[in-house]
C-alpha cells in the first residue's frame, strides 16, 4: 500500500513539475513576442523628457536638469526603484514626504548612483538648468509617468538630441 501511494504521489509530483515548466516557458514566449518596452529619453539641451513605446513617442514632458556644477550625467541607464511619497535625506537630516520635499511626490531611482527622477518642491526650476543633477519633474507630470513605467526601463540621458528626438520636439513645439 506505501508503495503504491508512493509511485501515485511520485507521478503527482512528476506531472506539477511538467506543468510548472510549462507554465514558465509560455511566460518566456510571452515576454519574447511582447511589443517594445518602454523607455525614457531625455534630452538635456533641450530640458524635456520623452517617453517611448518603441520608436513612437507616448507623452513628452518640460523637465528641470542639473546645473553646470552639478551636471545631469550623459548616458544609458534603468530605473532601479520606484518610491512614492519619498523621505529625503541630506547631510542636514531628513525631510518627510509633504510639501517641503526637495523629490516631491514620487522618486524613480537610476542606475547612475544618487541620480533619479523625482517631482521638486520649487516648481519654477521646471525647464532650466537647476538641480543636482538629478530630472526634476512637475508633479502632475511626476505621477503620471511614475504609472507608466517599472523597475527596469531604460533611460536614456542625452546631452545632444538624436535624429529622431529632434524631430519629435519639432513636432511638438510646432503643433
């Protein structure tokens, strides 16, 4: 009798696991067949944000840049965290989330260590070179893309605009 309840719960077993491999491979074949993620280009000369679903332009947005001390680094990154209401912390101590928040509503951590995407408590710097160094946002703007994008996406931080973006800020501007 152990011995057949062995054998069924041994073919149980054999079958779950089949199927869990099963599983995993059409999510892989999913992933392989999904359209183009998405990604964040931004075009530092130009102070805008440009979200992509491919090659075809989703929202652009006015954003804020580093300063020519502090300047926003040139090159490709990820998204590494996402945080709402983030606290800030500085060498003076921290600021809770709330209106006096230098990151505003939503924190989009970058590869590029101590460089995000976040909202500002200084809306006026929006569309000059003003920050650390960091893409400061508007906060509708902020929150809108905080839903729009994961951990992962690319972010492309461009201090000359390529072919293609310059024709969507072209676009843009003439319309």
């Amino acid at each position: 009798m152990k011995s057949a309840n062995l054998k069924s719960t041994t073919k149980l077993m054999a079958v779950l696991v089949i199927a869990a491999f099963d599983v995993r491979a059409g999510e892989t074949t999913r992933e392989a067949n999904r359209p183009e993620r998405r990604r964040i280009v931004v075009s530092i000369p130009d102070r805008k944000l440009v979200l992509f679903e491919g090659d075809r332009a989703l929202r652009v947005y006015d954003v804020a840049v580093g300063k020519s001390s502090t300047p926003t680094p040139n090159g490709r990154f990820a998204i590494i965290n996402r945080v709402p209401n983030p606290t800030y912390f500085a060498r003076t101590g921290a600021v809770a989330p709330g209106a006096n928040n230098p990151l505003g509503s939503r924190w989009m951590g970058l590869s590029a260590q101590g460089y995000g995407i976040h909202g500002t408590n200084v809306p006026s710097s929006i569309g000059k070179a003003a920050s650390h160094g960091c893409v400061r946002m508007r906060k509708e703007d902020l929150e809108e893309l905080f839903e729009m994008v994961t951990v992962g996406t690319i972010v492309e931080l461009q201090s000359e605009p390529s072919e293609i973006l310059t024709k969507i800020l072209s676009n843009t501007v003439s319309e």
